[in-house]
C-alpha cells in the first residue's frame, strides 16, 4: 500500500541513491523550546527538526495586562490559574518572578509548572490531566464565606477556549480573564516546507497553522485538544501522547511510526 503523505514511514531510501533515510519528524515549535524532544527523538533514530509555526505577540491591549498584574502584586488575587508557558511569559516576563504575596499558583501541566518554577514561582496546583478540562476539574471549590467570592486571575491567549473559565466559575470563582498575548502565525522557512512523516503539534493554533502551511499532515498530538484541533484541520492524526512531556511524545512518535510500518 502506498502511503499518501510519503512513501514510506519506516527508514527507506534516498532517490537515486540507495542511502537510507530516517523518517522525518517536524515538531512544529521553537527550536528554543524542543531541544529535549529533538534528542530523544534522534536516539530513536528519527530526523526530526523544530520549527515554530506560531508565535506570541503583545495583547492588542497592554494597559488591561498591567491592571491585572498591578491586582496581583496588590493581594486582590487568591489563585492565578495559569494555562501555557506563553502566559507564563507574558504575565512575568524574564524577571526571576513577583514579589511574594498571599496568592496560590495553579499551572496546566509540567512544562507550565516548570516555567513557573523558574521565575521562583511555587505552584500549588498541577492536575493529573494536563488540559484546560483537567486543569478546572482538578480546581478546588471557592470558599462560601466570607462574601464576595474570592477571585481568581486567568490570563489567557487571544484564542483560548472558555473552559477553563467556566469551569472555575461553576465551582463559585469569580474569574477576571485577561487577554496576555496574541497568537500570530510564524511562517516555515522554505527549505522546511516538506512533506514529513510525522509532524508534532503541542496545540490546536499549531495544527491549524500546519494545516495552513503545509496541508493535511500524519500528526502527533500532545493532548486530546489538540487531537481533535488537529482533526478538525484535516489531518491525520496517528496518536496522542499519554502525558504532555517529551518521553511521552517521543514514545507516541515511535509507536505511530512502527505501527504504520506494520500496516503499509
């Protein structure tokens, strides 16, 4: 059988050649931030190379940013609900963190948590499901006393989903979500705009953006959202990694590959 996206998902040979390739692997994200995934990939024998395909750019309204981290510093907050490491940076910048203040931290997931860690953050709440679903369940209940409801900071992307924000205020947060970057599109360099045997996608931004660059692609997602925005964009998508880390991504690519191997 002859696989649509190349002609084969499993070492073949160069045309013309006889030299045997490795398959290759787009993870679709800074080269900055997939350093880990590129080696564990390699030692996997794979070609994989990053590149971004979106980016952060300022909030088209900077002065309501600073409010909210002025509210920060000033004790308004009793959490801050912390979705992507690209909140994570536009919320604090590169200072080594805030001054302390009476506020807990919860982060989506470990690379979240991590970022926070290194501004000297103590993050409070990571949930065993790495979503913004797992995220608002794994939230704990606002206290019924004293009155108003306590509040919680939500600083978000400009195409973030609501879920998080319903679901913290289903449990009686009251929610200020603020707008702490815009995702733009970061157009692939030529020599990258290839077809590939897997291409690695960390967000639903990111797959549609493949999408657009590159066409309908075989995919590995970091989580189910991104799956299903990965689906939704027209690719194919081989399988989504069991946690948001890179061993489990790299596995997930490994996995895919071999069992489009066996299937060809």
């Amino acid at each position: 059988m002859t696989d649509p996206h190349r002609s084969a998902l499993a070492p073949g040979r160069a045309a013309g050649t006889g030299a045997v390739t490795a398959p290759a692997v787009l993870v679709a994200r800074a080269p900055e931030r997939a350093a880990g995934l590129l080696a564990l990939l390699r030692e996997h024998g794979l070609d994989p190379v990053a590149a971004a395909v979106i980016e952060r750019a300022p909030a088209d309204d900077p002065a309501a940013l600073d409010a909210a981290r002025t509210r920060l510093a000033d004790g308004t907050y009793a959490w801050v609900a912390i979705t992507s490491v690209n909140a994570v940076d536009a919320l604090l910048g590169p200072a080594p963190g805030p001054d302390p203040t009476p506020v807990r931290w919860a982060a989506v997931g470990p690379a979240t948590a991590q970022a926070l860690a290194a501004r000297g953050v103590a993050v409070d709440l990571v949930p065993a499901v790495a979503t913004g679903a797992g995220l608002a369940e794994a939230f704990p209940a606002a206290p019924t006393h004293p009155a108003p409801a306590p509040r919680v900071l939500l600083p978000l992307g400009d195409l973030a989903a609501d879920t998080v924000r319903a679901g913290l205020v289903a449990k009686g947060w009251a929610v200020d979500v603020v707008t702490a970057y815009r995702t733009v599109a970061h157009e692939l360099p030529a020599p990258l705009r290839r077809p590939y045997d897997v291409v690695v996608v960390a967000s639903g931004s990111a797959a549609r953006q493949v999408a657009a660059q590159l066409g309908p692609q075989p995919v590995v997602a970091i989580g189910e959202p991104s799956a299903r925005a990965a689906a939704d964009a027209g690719h194919t998508v081989l399988a989504v990694a069991d946690q948001p880390t890179d061993a489990a991504l790299a596995d997930a690519v490994t996995e895919a590959l071999a069992k489009r191997k066996r299937t060809s």
